[in-house]
C-alpha cells in the first residue's frame, strides 16, 4: 500500500482538528521550519537533507524504536504540532507536513520507518527522530529552549 493510501485510511479515524494534512499554506510552513532551523547551503533546493543540516544539534537522548510512542506522550494531548515525515532516505528525499495532535503523531510513526520530526506550532521548536542502527532512534533538537522531550516525568 502507498503512503496516501495509508494516510486515506487513517485520516478516518480521527477528526480534522486532530489530523488537519489539507491546508495550503504547506510551503510557507515548511518554510519557516526551514529558516529557523535548518542551515541553507543551497538555494536551489527547499525541503531537502534537513537530517544533516540541523541549525544547533543537540543530542536529546536515544532510545528503542519501540518507547518512541512514550516520547510522543511527553507532549500535550490537547495542542497540535508539525509533524514533518520524510519520504526516503536520500538527501532530496520529500518532505510532507502535517498539523496534528500527539494520538495521530503516534499512528503515523507506526506507518513510518524513517526520519520524521515535530515541532512546536509557534516554531519555538523543532526536534528530529533519526533512525539509527539496532532499532534505536536519536533525538535531537534544533532550538536553545527546552523542548517537550527534555522535561523530567516523575513516574508513579
């Protein structure tokens, strides 16, 4: 099945307040990701090879595939945020925006294996989740503020 199939099938299942994918300020939105956080080496491409050119890299942590889902919940459950997916593995690979709440971000993570990020609507933020070896994924900011994923969580 292809991505907008997936994408099709899943957008039922939540309300577009929760999964807003057709809006057409999509260019300036990846955009202004693009100016905040990622360093521009060539003007001629746009939304490209973001994974290697992210504006302050700082390693959050790292940690299974599969506790990705627990990072997800550390955000609000009530706000939306931009989740950018990539579509492959190559520097010029696509980059697709979305405005959701962290109950979609979750089930797009499980119809995707690669590199995404999320970032704060008022683009304070922007943090990239980078597949690496042994089932592992990094986290790592691209901002000075404290991001969702920093903060302590005082398990009961």
């Amino acid at each position: 099945m292809y991505w907008q199939e997936k994408i099709d099938r899943m957008s039922s299942r939540f309300a577009v307040t929760d999964f807003n994918r057709r809006f057409t300020d999509w260019f300036e939105i990846l955009k202004t990701l693009e100016d905040r956080f990622i360093i521009k080496s060539d003007s001629n491409f746009h939304f490209s090879n973001w994974s290697e050119t992210l504006k302050y890299p700082t390693l959050i942590r790292t940690v299974t595939r599969e506790a990705v889902n627990l990072e997800i919940d550390r955000l609000d459950s009530d706000c939306n945020y931009w989740m950018v997916v990539v579509h492959d593995d190559h520097p010029t690979a696509k980059h697709v925006v979305y405005d959701c709440k962290p109950i979609v971000i979750n089930a797009l993570i499980e119809i995707n294996t690669g590199i995404f990020f999320i970032g704060d609507k008022k683009y304070n933020w922007f943090v990239q989740f980078k597949p690496i070896e042994n089932s592992m994924v990094s986290l790592i900011k691209s901002s000075q503020p404290q991001t969702p994923f920093e903060k302590e969580i005082l398990y009961q």
